[in-house]
C-alpha cells in the first residue's frame, strides 16, 4: 500500500530535499498511459506539497523514457521555478542525458550522475539562491 500518497513516485526527504524515485523499473513509456497518468499526477503534487522547492528526480532502474516524462518533468520544473525553486534529475538512463542537452533542459535543469551529487548540487544551489534574496532558512 501506498502509504505518501503517490502512485508512482516514492519520496523521502534528505535535508531540505525532497528525493523521489520511481515505484517501478525498466522502460517508462507514453503508450502507458496509466503509468503516465499517474507520473504527472505525482510531479504535480511533489511540486506543490514538497516542504521545500529543492526536488530531485532518481532515475536509478529506469532503463528508457520517451518525450512524455520530458514534458512532466518540464511542468515540475516550471511549478518548482514559481516556488523559487529547483529541480534536478540523477542517474539517468544511457543517452537521456544527451536528450536533455539536444532541447536545451540541461540548462534549466540540474542534472547529476549520481544522487549524492544531485543532493549536493541542489543545496548548493539553494544556498546561492538565499545568499542573493537575503532569505533564510
């Protein structure tokens, strides 16, 4: 039993972050249409009920994803980046990565080879962000 809420996602909180990771492994694709309902539905909440807007997506036993979990996680982007927020994505399927950089998300999104460095890069960047809005935690 789903015992956070989510239907896809499993969360835990590190810190000041909020890390998900997906219930199920191998390829996410769009012809999964439940699956994929239950992806964006997931993000959309995460986006708004994470305690802090510093998420992290763990891509750990996803083999592929199409251009469907692109688009949800562009929408937990922009949702998080209304909060003040950030976002970044760790241990990515072989050649996501290169997808990210071909439409341009690498440079809105952090992305991070391994869920430590993610976790780093996120308060590293969260920290920046309060230094320069004078903001404290």
């Amino acid at each position: 039993m789903n015992t956070d809420g989510y239907q896809e996602l499993a969360t835990e909180l590190i810190g000041h972050v909020t890390v998900a990771h997906f219930r199920t492994s191998g390829p996410l694709h769009a012809t999964d249409q439940e699956l994929m309902q239950g992806i964006r539905a997931d993000m959309s909440r995460l986006a708004a009920e994470a305690p802090w807007p510093l998420v992290t997506i763990d891509f750990s036993g996803i083999s592929f994803f199409d251009a469907a979990v692109c688009g949800a996680i562009v929408l937990l982007y922009r949702d998080l980046k209304r909060r003040d927020g950030h976002l970044a994505v760790s241990t990515l399927p072989f050649g996501i990565k290169d997808l990210l950089t071909v439409l341009h998300l690498d440079s809105m999104i952090l992305v991070s080879e391994s869920l430590h460095g993610a976790l780093v890069t996120l308060t590293r960047a969260e920290s920046a962000s309060l230094s320069q809005s004078g903001k404290r935690i």
